[in-house]
C-alpha cells in the first residue's frame, strides 16, 4: 500500500463521519431551525447514487463510507422534520 | 464511457454542491445556532485531504469537486462564528 492509498483510505474513513457532529448536536439540543432540510436531502438522494455505483463496481470502499453517511443523513432528516420548530 | 462513469460523474457533481443548501440558508438567515462547528471544520480539514490525494492523482474530478467543497466549509464555518448566537 503506497502513501497515496493510505492518504485515500484515511480521507474516506473521515468522511463517512462528518455529520456525526451534527448528529449528536441536533440530538441533544432537540432543535434544528438553522438546519437545512435540503441539504440532507440532497445527501441521503446522493448516497443512494454512491451506493448504487460502489455495487456495480463492487468497491466496499465506497459502499461503507455511503452506507454510513446514508444513514446519518435519513437520522438528521428525521431529526429536522421532529424538531423544526423549535 | 460506459453508464457506470455516467453515475459515477454525475454523483460526483451532486457531492459538490451538497453544501450549498446550507449555505444560502444560513446566509438569508442570519442563524447558526443549531449548526455544529466540529462538523464544517472535519469537512473543511477532510477536503484538504482530498484535496492532496487529488493533487497526488493529477485526479481533476476529485480536485474540482472537493475545491468546491473547502470554499462551502469554510463560508459556513464563518457565518457559524458571526451567527451563532441568533
């Protein structure tokens, strides 16, 4: 495995938890008026396409980190849909 | 190119703009309080990875879509600090 390789696995392994922090934020403020609705929807269409291409090129990388970010997206739809008014 | 680089692409262009919702809204806003900081500055240091695997790759989709990506970051990382207190 080259540094290349490692720097892309590293990159990726962060990026499949980048919105663990809003996650755990809106989770325990129980508000999100400032969250965008949009963006997560757009994230959650968009990991299905990643999804989707990680199958048919049958890289576990990209499923992973998707799936990953998949699920955390539908949790902050659901937490924004839950606690907008607040 | 074949509908596998076609999804691939298109997802890519997608990723990009995932921000911009977010972007737009807290800028008509003028509130950020239910964002989260951590979030934007593990995605803005995640896109600099990014950034150098890119570079490392001579690898232009992953270069352009993630100098997208650090633009949006670090525009909502700043109207996190001047808006967080709305």
């Amino acid at each position: 495995m080259t540094a290349v390789d490692i720097l892309g696995y590293a990159a990726g392994a962060v990026t499949a938890f980048t919105f663990l922090p809003q996650v755990i934020k809106t989770w325990q403020s129980k508000s999100a008026k400032d969250i965008s609705l949009n963006m997560f929807i757009i994230a959650f269409v968009n990991e299905i396409m990643w999804l989707v291409y990680g199958i048919m090129l049958n890289n576990w990388v990209i499923i992973s980190t998707n799936a990953v970010m998949l699920i955390m997206s539908g949790v902050m739809i659901m937490l924004k849909l839950k606690y907008n008014h607040r």
